[in-house]
C-alpha cells in the first residue's frame, strides 16, 4: 500500500482543487446563514465557537438571541456571568460559553475592542484554537490562513485517502501540512466557506452525495469505496460510570434551591442541585445549609446525561421543609427559585430537564 505522502502527489494540485471547489462554491455554496450578514471578526468568532461540535440549524437560534442581546464585543465584555450563561443554556460544552466571556473581557481592555491580526496573538486568547483563528482572519478579514475544523477534516480525510484518527497527533499534521498547501490565496473567505460547506452539505459524516462534489473525479476515497471509512473513527474505550445523588431543599410553596458550581469542572459556574458528599446524612446536611430539619425526603426517577469521557447518573432526592415563611435569603452561591420560571440562570440541560418535572404539568 503507497504511503499517505504519496497518495497526496497523485490527485489534483492544490490550484486545481481549490479552483474545482471556488466554482462549486458560487453555484451551490451558502450565503445567507446569519453570520454571514454584516461578517465581522466578532460575529465570525462567535458563530465559529458555537458551531463546534453543534450543527448549524441548532446554532442559527442561539447566535441570533445572541447578537441581539450583545450587538458587539464590547457589550460582551460588559456582561454578567449569569447572563450569558442563560442564553448559552441548551448549547452545551459550556466551557466556551466561559471562554467567550474571558476572552472579550480581554480584548475589550487590553486590545481596545480590536481583534488580533494574526493566527499567534489569536491563539493566545481563550477558547481560539489554529482552526478558530483561521476562520476570524479569512472569513472577517480576507487573510490568508488555513482552517480545519470537523467538515474540512472529512473533505480532506477522503478526498487524500488519509489514514488514522484525525485528533491524532501524526495524523493531525498531516491535515495541516494539506490544508495549508490547497487554500488559495485570493477569495480566502469564499475558498474557507465552500469547504466548510462542502463537508457540512455534500460530503456529510453518513451518506456522503458524491455525484454532487467537485472533487469526485480525484476523491481516493470514492474512488476505492471507503467513504464509510474515512474518517477513521477514534479509537472506542468503554465510558465509566458515575453515579451522584442531587440533594433539592423544597418549601412548602414550592420553591427549590441551587447552588452554582465551581468555576472549574463539568458544568463549570452554572447553576445545579448540589450533590450530596459520599457518607453524607441528608438530614444533617438539611440542617447545616438551610437551619430546618427536612418533614420528610423523597426519592426521584434517575436522570442520565453522557459527556465526552464519562457517563452520570444522578439520583435526586427532594427534602421537603415545611415552613412557606423560612425567609432564607440569596446568597452568591446559592439561590431560591420556582422551579416554573427558574431566572435567567445559566443552567445544564438536566437540571433544566429536572426543573421541568418539578414545576409539573404546564
């Protein structure tokens, strides 16, 4: 079997490629998607950070609630935590949502509101990886500099008939080293948005509609039948199990207690049900964080949620305080809330899911 090297050199030249695919592009490419409207560093750094890992019609939603709410980077950096956590809520990998909020802070006092120019001083913020900084510099600013997210991992996956995980390291170089060599250098920013297309709309993850593509005629993959194939997947292991128990003080007027989550960890600085300690006595622990022994406690159904590297499982028990008139106040970490109408809190997915059958039929 050749070497992927040698692959690579018996397929179109990279003027040929990204020609094929420009032409494509002015025919089939999209051009109305939000971000695409009045394409600023900011708007592209925005759409860019929330399309990872998260298809385009779940992103068009949140990136237009966004960009009403904060119009600009400056508005951004002037947000409340809790604020854009809210309006993150749903999209998950809340990290980004975290990063977002450092990084205009940053670029709002240490940057005068201006974006960075190159792919070092980008890569230097939160949350901006080599791709994300590619997309800001070709798609805001028309400079040359190659990307290489999930759909142009695929495109050049098949079409160079590379072999290996994309995320690994060897494998990974390889990508860039092509990436770089078949992006043109004049109309970057069509030359970006038609690959990112290609692979979201012609050569998808199942299904690939080759008869469609521009670059069928040189596709190794096609050409041997192992779309299916390429990517090859990454290397499957067996997620551990966690199990937790949430703990939920309830008054009698129905109001439920959260607590914010660190800064660091899953669900980093969101608003959750705490988890009881392991060995922890639920009366006891009623009694240290709200003053009242619980009237009585009572057993939920599990709720179950997967993240990349572990599986939970959480058990929530509901302790019951009998007294509408406890007038326990807010503080920082914690809050009272209806379950129907929880604020404008940024919350995961379960917990709102948890919300939900608490405040019970609509």
């Amino acid at each position: 079997m050749p070497t992927n090297q040698q692959q690579v050199t018996t397929v179109l030249d990279a003027d040929s490629f990204s020609q094929r695919l420009l032409e494509w592009f002015d025919r089939e490419g999209r051009k109305d998607l939000p971000w695409q409207e009045n394409r600023t560093p900011y708007r592209v750094w925005l759409s860019e950070v929330m399309l990872q890992q998260t298809q385009v019609s779940t992103v068009i939603p949140y990136f237009q609630r966004f960009t009403e709410r904060y119009p600009t980077i400056d508005q951004l950096a002037e947000a409340q935590d809790d604020d854009v956590l809210h309006l993150w809520t749903g999209l998950g990998y809340y990290a980004r949502a975290r990063n977002l909020l450092k990084t205009a802070r940053l670029i709002h006092t240490d940057l005068l509101g201006q974006f960075p120019a190159n792919v070092d001083d980008l890569t230097a913020l939160p949350g901006i990886g080599r791709s994300t900084a590619g997309a800001i510099l070709s798609l805001s600013m028309g400079k040359r500099a190659p990307i290489l997210d999930g759909n142009v991992k695929r495109v050049l996956c098949r079409h160079y008939k590379v072999l290996g995980w994309p995320d690994r390291s060897e494998t990974l170089k390889q990508l860039w080293t092509i990436t770089d060599e078949v992006t043109p250098v004049t109309r970057v920013s069509d030359y970006t948005q038609g690959i990112m297309d290609l692979g979201a709309t012609v050569c998808t993850r199942t299904s690939p509609a080759c008869h469609r593509c521009p670059l069928e005629a040189s596709c190794l993959a096609s050409a041997e039948g192992l779309q299916g194939q390429l990517p090859e997947k990454k290397p499957k292991k067996k997620l551990p199990v966690r199990n937790t128990q949430l703990v939920i003080p309830r008054l009698a007027n129905g109001q439920v207690r959260l607590s914010r989550r660190p800064d660091r960890g899953i669900w980093g600085g969101l608003w959750s049900f705490t988890e009881l300690p392991s060995g922890a006595d639920l009366d006891e622990w009623c009694i240290a964080n709200t003053g009242m022994h619980p009237v009585s406690t009572e057993s939920m159904e599990p709720i179950e949620h997967t993240f990349s590297h572990f599986h939970l499982i959480m058990a929530p028990v509901l302790l019951h305080i009998d007294d509408p008139n406890l007038g326990i106040a807010d503080v920082d970490s914690h809050r009272w809330v209806d379950p129907a109408g929880p604020d404008e809190l940024g919350l995961p997915a379960p917990i709102v899911r948890l919300l939900k059958l608490l405040a019970g039929p609509a």
